[in-house]
C-alpha cells in the first residue's frame, strides 16, 4: 500500500538581517548575514554593511497592509513580514462617525 503525499505548501522565508562583525585577514570585517542565506561581502567600515542591508531589505516584497503588524515589537514582526495576530483581527468600529450622527 503506498499512500500518496499530499501537496505542502512551502514555508515562508524569514528575513532577519543583521550586520555580523568578525575577524579578518586585516583587521575587523562587517558583513550583511541574514537567515534566508544572504551573505554580503566584507567591508572594513559598517556604513557600507549597513547600505547593503537596507538595499535587500528594499528587495522583500510588498506585504498587503491588512497583513501588516500594528505592534512589531510585541508580535516580534518586522517591517516586511506578515502578521498572523493582526491578520485574525476584526476591524473596530470608528467612535468619531458614531458620535457626528444625531
């Protein structure tokens, strides 16, 4: 008996990017790392570290903005990255319209 798999449905990639700093040949290195695999070249100076990871994090696709995070730091969300809990939530009704109708 062989069962057949059913079709899974990929994971998402998380970004988490950081500038890593480390020994080099000639000194200290910073270097963009972030956990979908992207390694950045060595720089001598972080500002350039830095650019580079603002440039791929400028290249993360636009998320739909009911999918956006209200509170990041709680949800531990960032900018580019989908929020579950937000997602789920019933829009509240606008106290501001209710009250300009007598």
């Amino acid at each position: 008996m062989s069962r057949k798999k059913s079709p899974e449905k990929a994971a998402p990639v998380r970004h988490r990017p950081s500038i890593a700093r480390t020994a080099g040949e000639f000194g200290k290195v910073y270097r963009l790392v972030c956990t979908c695999g992207r390694i950045g070249r060595d720089w001598y100076a972080p500002g350039p570290a830095q650019q580079e990871l603002e440039q791929h994090v400028a290249t993360l696709p636009l998320i739909p903005e009911a999918q956006q995070c209200a509170d990041p730091k709680r949800h531990d969300r960032r900018v580019w990255e989908p929020c579950a809990v937000c997602e789920r939530q019933e829009p509240l009704f606008d106290l501001a319209l209710e009250g300009s109708e007598s």
